[in-house]
C-alpha cells in the first residue's frame, strides 16, 4: 500500500474515533454556554492528544507492545490492575453513552423512545465485532464516519466572526459563572483525551505489524487525524455557539441538541444531525468495546486481536460480549444519555492519570523504545495537561452534581 | 545474566506454535543447603497472580481460586527468553486453557462468524 | 533440604542485617546459567525499592533533566541471603557495610 493511501486511511481511522457523544455534547454545550471562550481547552487537549496517539504508535512500532501489555509486564500484575480497573469502569461508562446516543439518534428518526433500542443497537455491535474483521470494520466505518464533516459545512455556512474565533483560542479565565465554565473545561479534556483512543491505536498498530519503519507515517497520522477531528469538534462548537449562544439556551437534553443543524442546512440538518451522531458514536462504539477487551486480554496474556476469530480468541470474544451486555443495561433502563455523557467525560479527565503516568514511564524507558524516547516537550505537555484534568475533574463533579 | 523480575516475570508466555498463552505470573525458585537457589519451573494461574496482591486483596479475592488452575512449566521447557518467553508447550493441553476451551466451544454454537 | 520459593514473593521483601537494621528491598533476582540449570547468583537490593520498579525517577528525570537524587542500589550475592523465613529475609554477614553498593 502506497504511503499516502495509508496516510489517508489512518487519518480518516483516526479522526473516525474523535468525534463521538462525548465530543459532540461537550462542544456544543460549551459553544451554548461561553461561546468561542472554550476553544482554547479544546486546542490544549487536541495537542496532548496528538503527543499521545503519536507516542502509543511509536511504542507499538518500536517495542512490538501495546500499551497494556506493555505496563503489565513492566511494572508487574499487581500494579496494572489499578490501572486496568479505572480503565474499564470508565470506558464501559463511556460504552453506555455512545451507546445511549445511537439508541436517541433513532429514536429522532423513528419516533420509537430510545430505551426500545438499547439491545437491538447492542447486537448489532456485537454482531459487526464477531463477524467482521479489524479493516472491514476499521475502514468501513471510518468512511461512513466522513459523514461528520457536514458539520464543518453549517459551521462555515454560520459565518462565525473569525476574530471571535481567534480570541477564543487564547487561554482565558471564566467570564461568568466559574464552576460551570471549569466543568465543562474539563469535559472537553476528557472527551478529548478519552484513553481507550491511544490504547485502541497502540493495538490496531500491533496488529498490523508496524515497526520503525512506520515511525514517520505513525506522526503524520497522529497530527493530521487527530487535528482533522479537533477541527469537527471545533466545528460543533462554533455551530452551537452561533445557534444556541445568542437564545442563552443551556443543553440539557439530545432533544435540544438535535436543532444544531437546521438553521444553517434547512430541512436536511435534522436528518444530517441524526445520521452524524449514528455513525459517529457506532465508531466510537466499536472502538471502545475493542479497546475494553484488548486491555483486558493484554494484560493477562490472551490471544486477541480483531484479526482472529472467536475460536482462536475465545476469552477475547467473550471480554467484549460482557462490555456490551453490561453496557447495554443503563440505557435499556432508560438512563439519560446526555447526562451520562457529562459524567463519563468528566470522569475520563479524573482517570487520566491513571492511563497515562505507566505509559509516561515505558516512553522513557529505553528497554522499551530504544533510541525513540520521548522528548522533554512531550513529558512536559502530557504530564501537565493530564494533572490538570484530575485537579479538575476531582473539584468540579461533586459541585456539578450537587448544582446541576 | 538473566534479570528474573525485569527479564521473566510478567513476559508473555508463547507455546511450541507461537500461540500466546498467559504472561509468567510467578517463578518458582528451589532453595538449597550450601549451594545456590536455582529456578525450577514457570507458573501461569490465576491463584499464583492473586497471591501478588497485598494481602488484604487477596484474602477477599480468595474465594475466586476455588476453581483455580495452575500451570507449572519446567524450566526444562524454556526455549527461549527474549521479547516473549518460547516454551515447549502445547498451550491447548494445558489448565490455564481450559477456560478459552469452554467459552470457544460455547462460541462454536453460535451461527456466522469465523 | 530444599524448600521451593518464589520470586514473585520475594520481590519488594525488606531485608533487615543481624541487627535489625533495614537495608533495602529487593528489588531483582540475577541468575546465570550453569550448565542445564538457571542458578541465582545475586540480588539487587533498591533502597527505594517499590519506586525504583515503577521508575518514578524516570520521568522526573526526563522532565528536569537531572537526577533526582542518586537512586541508591546495592547488589548482594546469593550466599549473604539468608532465607530461613522467606517473609523475612536476613543479610548473613556480620556487619552492614558488606555487600558492593552500586550506583544508578
């Protein structure tokens, strides 16, 4: 294959995962409420994101391991149980939203309430996992996924003022109502830094052999896929900003959410929106689901892998069967969806340093990577950025809950 | 020299076909009067990776190894020792698989898939 | 008589001298090969032992670019263990000053 083509399909891999439920709710309610004000938060996040997506791949490509495995065998079982378990609480929370937003896209589509498609929905997750293998479904619906740039389209149609825009990539403080602007600060850095993205993009470079060769190609699709992703993220802010910011309108609910596009695509934003957040939380849904089961199968040594069939990789097989069906459970009982998102994403920015401090320690370590190393400036901004999201996440949830 | 903990420990075990099989939960060592303990044999089980847990854990994770199944390596089968650790094992006769045995038949019942 | 041990347990054990005086935890097991046998010539104790696995150093040091402080490493041959109780490991000779130390 060709550099440029798997350039390409890297990149549309890569910015397929970045968008989802947490993304989209995140931005939207942060353009409702503090208009362009937020956008810095998502730059910061967009460039811890490309530091760690660049440096999962160079750990896979470098040292043969994916993470999980990786921090198992460096710091021993009982150490990588902590990590493992944060991990796994929260992607399966994480799981229940993406999964919540499919169920709430068709119910806008059908009319039928979201509960009745909880384990339709689920199945046919489970079905596309056991069925499918790691590019069918990889590329199938990373394509799909360019659905999502329809949001770039209302965005530019929106004719947001472009020095606005600017101003809100300069780092600033609340103007108003602190709790609430350092909240959704926080979800957006956990939407953005959800750790099942590295951890699933350290696996699928495993599984596809990568090895130094890969190094060049691992940081163009690092950069470009996710900065195409923050510029989708971006585009539902602003979008959102400009719809709902003036109406001072606070996104509680999908409901609302669900007018984004119709002021800037007319009769069809509806329908976009619907099949925009369909898709783009099926990929995330896939992803996660992998990436629970391949952290767990890592870690204990199993075979797994995408590639292999359920009889070759049975635990594997059935570590994802179990994600799904636990998942399904909230959203089958009717759990909010937007509320479970809020919580999930906030609760991915207070478990960052849980995933990423073990995987700090293996990129500086030279049994593992060699001569490829980190650099003092990819230490500094993931170290950094990853702190300040727990400090957050830790200080604003309770207040949000108690608030909210 | 071979660093048992750095080197062994917690590696990724593949058997006689590359087949990955668990990671080297313990290291079983033979104490000897006057002269050097010396390595017996390799262990992959889940009571063998609960006993590294602090005690309080495990005691409470204790009544998970009722059914437990360990799987004792020779050292004579160590092939080799580099990125993973090659054993002369056939992993699908082993205790440690039982478990994959059971779900993939399970699995086997089911229509599609590979 | 032998009795079988395990490495797993023994690492991260405090090893105490004749006098009770903590000298570190280890940290590593070293074996060398002796014809068909995998044989153990020595341990490393860590003064920090649980940190030094999880390399906290590491990153400090990549970050601030100096060491943050000497990790004190000491390496003691399989004959100075004593290992009549596994939970309790004891440096046989006489005195704390044996054993080469090492530096990081």
């Amino acid at each position: 294959m060709s550099r440029a083509l798997q350039v390409a399909l890297g990149v549309v891999t890569a910015f397929g995962g970045f968008l989802e439920a947490g993304s989209i709710a995140t931005s939207a309610q942060a353009g409702s409420e503090f208009g362009y004000r937020l956008l810095w938060v998502l730059a910061l996040g967009t460039l811890c994101l490309v530091f760690l997506v660049e440096m999962s791949g160079r750990l896979a490509a470098v040292s043969h391991h994916t993470i999980a495995a990786a921090v198992r065998e460096r710091f021993g079982f009982a150490f990588y149980l902590l990590p493992l378990v944060g991990m796994v609480l929260v992607g399966v929370l994480t799981l229940v939203a993406e999964l919540g937003a499919i169920c709430i896209a068709l119910q806008f589509a059908t009319g039928i309430a979201f509960q009745w498609w909880a384990l339709p929905v689920t199945f046919a997750v489970w079905a596309l996992l056991w069925a499918g293998n790691f590019d069918v479904i990889e590329n199938g619906v990373s394509l799909l996924g360019l659905l999502t740039v329809v949001f770039i389209v209302a965005a530019l149609r929106e004719q947001p003022p472009l020095r606005d825009i600017a101003a809100g990539l300069v780092p600033s403080l609340a103007p108003h109502d602190g709790g609430r602007f350092w909240f959704l600060a926080v979800s957006i850095l956990g939407a953005t830094l959800t750790p099942y993205l590295f951890y699933f993009y350290s696996s699928g470079a495993v599984e596809e052999h990568w090895d130094e060769r890969m190094l060049t190609t691992n940081r163009m699709v690092a950069s470009v896929g996710m900065g195409f992703g923050a510029v989708l993220a971006a585009a539902v802010l602003v979008v959102s900003a400009t719809v709902f910011g003036p109406r001072g309108i606070r996104l509680e609910s999908y409901d609302q959410l669900a007018l984004l596009l119709t002021d800037s695509l007319g009769r069809w934003g509806f329908a976009l929106f619907v099949a925009a957040l369909a898709i783009a939380c099926l990929g995330a849904a896939l992803e996660i689901t992998l990436a629970l089961a391949y952290m767990v199968a890592q870690g204990f040594g199993w075979s797994w892998g995408e590639n292999l069939g359920h009889q070759e990789a049975a635990r594997f097989t059935a570590t994802y069967t179990v994600a799904l069906v636990l998942a399904a459970i909230p959203v089958a009982l009717g759990l909010d969806p937007m509320r479970v998102t809020n919580v999930a994403m906030v609760l991915n920015g207070a478990a960052l340093p849980l995933a990423v401090m073990p995987f700090l320690v293996l990129m500086n370590d030279r049994d593992y990577v060699g001569v490829h190393a980190n650099g003092r400036l990819a230490n500094v901004v993931v170290l950094v950025v990853t702190v300040l999201a727990c400090v957050l996440a830790i200080v604003s949830l309770p207040l949000e809950l108690v608030g909210g | 020299m071979l660093d048992l903990v750095r080197d062994v420990l917690d590696k990724q075990l593949l058997d006689r076909q590359g087949r990955p099989f668990g990671k080297v939960d313990g290291i079983v060592l033979e104490v000897r009067a006057d002269a050097p303990p010396r390595v017996v044999a390799l262990e992959v089980g889940l009571s063998t990776r609960l006993a590294r847990l602090p005690a309080w854990l495990s005691r409470w994770m204790g009544r998970l190894t009722r059914h437990a199944e360990v799987t004792r390596i020779p050292k004579e089968a160590v092939m080799a020792v580099a990125n993973d650790i090659r054993v002369d094992i056939d992993a699908t006769r082993t205790p440690s698989w039982r478990l994959e045995r059971r779900l993939a038949r399970l699995f086997a019942r089911l229509p599609g898939g590979r | 008589m032998s009795s079988e041990l395990r490495v797993e347990h023994l690492l991260g054990r405090v090893v105490v001298d004749s006098a009770g005086r903590r000298i570190g935890r280890i940290e590593e097991v070293q074996a060398e090969r002796e014809g068909p046998e995998w044989v153990v010539q020595s341990y490393v104790l860590g003064v920090d032992g649980l940190l030094e696995r999880l390399a906290a150093g590491a990153i400090v040091q990549g970050i601030v670019g100096t060491l943050a402080g000497t990790r004190r490493r000491r390496r003691i041959g399989w004959d100075e263990l004593d290992l009549n109780d596994p939970d309790r490991p004891r440096l046989r000779s006489a005195s704390a000053g044996e054993g080469r130390r090492l530096s990081a």
